[in-house]
C-alpha cells in the first residue's frame, strides 16, 4: 500500500517535469532577465535562560505572545560533553559553531580547538552583521561569536576579543571592559580609530547614521526593566535592521535578563524580560514578512530557575524555583522564513547551527 502510493507521486512529479520541459522547448527563447539570487538574512533571538516554564508563565500574564505567530517550532536539547545542565557559553557555541563543547568554553572545541561560528562564516560572506543585548558585551553568550576560549570570566581579555573581530552594529551594555581596564588601554579610542561611531544610551540610537556603530547602554551589566531599563532592545534592533539597508545581515538580538531573574527567582522579572523578548521577536517577525529572504529563529541556550508553574487561585499561578541556577530541560526553538520547515521535531541545540547555514549556503550569491 505504502509502496504503491509512493509510485503513484513519483509517476506524476515525471508526467509533471515532463509537460512543462515539453512547454519550454515548445515556446520561443524567452529572455531572462539576470537576477542575482538573494541572500538570506538571519536574524536569530536569543532568549537567555527562556525556557517553556517562562513562556507559559509570560502567556498567561500577556493573554497572548508574538511566539505564537511564528508557524514552525521545536525543541533542542542543551546538554554539553561534559554535564548535563550548560551555561551560556556552551550553549551559545553549540548553537552557533555547531559543537557541542565543555561547560564554560565559547567559540572553543572540547579539545581546545579554535572553531568558526556563523558570524565568523558570514563575516567572510561579506554580510553585515550586528549584536543587541540586554547584557554587557563580553558576556559569555556573545562571545561565542567572535571568541574562542575556555574562560567566561575574563571579560578584558573578552573585549579585546571583540575588538579585533568587531561587529558592524553593537547595542550593549559593558563599557567599563573597554575603557576602564586594569592595563589601561582604552579600546574605545582603538576603536574610534578603526571608523567605528561609538555613542552612549538609547536617546543615541535613533541619531546613528552609518556602520560601523556601538552604542553603549550601561558602564556593566544594564538593569532589569523593572528597574528602569530603557527600551533599547526594541530600538536598537529596529536601528539595526535600518542601518544594513538592504544589504545581508547576521543580527543576534539576545533577551539576556530572562537568565538572570531566574538566578534571583524572580517570577517578575522573568515575566517582564520575557515579554519584552516576545514584543522584540514579533517586530523582527514583521520584518520579515516584508523581506521574503530573511530567517528568523527564536532560539534559548538553557532554562534558569527550574520554574515549575503550580496551581494557584482558580486561574492564578504559583510560580515555583526548584533552584537558583540553570536546569536540563529541553528549550523550544521557533522559526519563520526560508528554510524554518527545518526547524520542527527534538534536535540537538548543535543542529540549530546547521539549519541556518544550509540556508545561508544555499542562497549565497556566487
Ligand atoms: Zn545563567
């Protein structure tokens, strides 16, 4: 039965091929216009420490989530080689080198090998590429872009990592691993040097005219919203998205403090990070429902805070953290583009690597 029915299609794909060839060959030569293949534009959301226990708590604050929009979705694992609940680094470096590494490495082999992450590759690809975080830039998440290392706290060391491998467009927080290090190189200045437009705090952003720019939000880590944080992931990536222009683009746009609330367990502030990753994701989604040739996969590197969500009072909640440090559970992967069919079913967090480069290599203009 099964057999058959597979003959039946593969009959009718020849019946198929066969008509339309007989079409062309029956028509006049029609011109073709040249048109260069378009790249794909990634932007990829990173929800630090956003695992299914926050979305559903966010959902049932909200009524209603942008995740919801996006029509494929999955699950990833997050296990490193060498323990079964990672950090940042790891999972960053799985997620974008496509290897499974130690506990703490970013853009680092479990050998100690140097390895290529998708910004290095569309780097080389002559895409422009950009970062926008919640946190300061020499978080481990972010480094497993343009660093390899076995060492998430050296941050002065990470910043010098940045800036030899910088970004065309960087919102952050993080100056102090710049230009007030303990070897009292300033790297702003080196940067400044090398053409880059540095500038300070949101009102900045929508003053940002060319590449390359950073614009710095916070001398260290930036604070919660319910503390006061400006809007900047939201403005930031829309700057982000205007300033390439239509030219191929690599955008990470990280949800940093989702992680971190969970560290605090705190259920506000995880619902708040949360939600504001959510709003981020929908304005990256709209986005590509304007622009055919962009992907945008919503990915989490881990949960924090082994959120459990208890019965509460008829339809309240009670939220309850088994612990103030990551968990092992598997994390949802959501996706919208070409190529996002890819991105359904259990993977590995590794294989998220691999889904976006064949659609990058896929459509990489020759
Ligand atoms: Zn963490």
């Amino acid at each position: 039965m099964k057999f058959n029915h597979k003959l039946n299609i593969l009959f009718i794909a020849i019946i198929g091929i066969s008509l339309s060839c007989n079409k062309t060959s029956n028509s006049p030569t029609p011109i073709t216009p040249v048109v260069p293949q378009k790249q794909v534009n990634i932007i990829v959301l990173m929800g630090d420490g956003m695992g299914i226990p926050q979305i559903t708590a966010s959902w049932h604050e909200h009524d209603f989530l942008n995740l919801q929009r996006f029509p494929y979705s999955g699950l990833t694992l997050t296990h490193t080689v060498d323990k079964i609940v990672t950090e940042s680094g790891a999972g960053a470096t799985a997620l974008f080198t496509g290897v499974k590494t130690k506990y703490g490495y970013q853009g680092m082999g479990p050998q100690g090998q140097n390895l290529e992450s998708l910004y290095d590759y569309v780097k080389s690809e002559k895409y422009s590429t950009g970062i926008v975080t919640t946190s300061f830039l020499a978080d481990a998440t972010l480094a497993a872009l343009y660093r390899h290392g076995n060492d998430r706290y050296q941050f002065e060391d990470i910043a010098l990592d940045f800036y030899h491998n910088f970004a065309d467009f960087t919102i952050a927080g993080g100056q102090d691993h710049f230009d007030n290090r303990s070897d009292q190189i300033n790297l702003i200045d080196s940067l400044k040097s090398k053409g880059v437009n540095v500038f300070y705090g949101n009102q900045a952003i929508a003053n940002a005219q060319h590449l390359p720019a950073i614009g710095f939000m916070d001398p260290l880590r930036p604070p919660y919203l319910t503390e006061g944080r400006s809007d900047f992931l939201k403005t930031g990536s829309l700057k982000a998205l205007e300033l390439f222009n239509d030219k191929s683009f690599f955008l990470l746009v990280e949800g940093a403090l989702v992680d971190l609330a969970g560290h605090d367990e705190s259920i506000e502030n995880q619902v708040s990070e949360t939600l504001e990753f959510d709003e981020v994701a929908g304005l990256m989604l709209d986005y590509a429902k304007q622009n055919d040739n962009t992907l945008v996969v919503v990915v989490s590197d881990h949960e924090s805070g082994a959120l459990t969500i208890l019965q509460g009072d008829g339809m309240n909640y009670i939220p309850n953290y088994a612990i103030d440090e990551h968990s092992g559970g598997m994390v949802p992967v959501f996706a919208y583009g070409p190529g996002a069919e890819n991105f359904t079913g259990l993977m590995d967090n590794s294989d998220v690597y691999y889904k976006i480069k064949q659609i990058i290599d896929q459509n990489l203009s020759k």
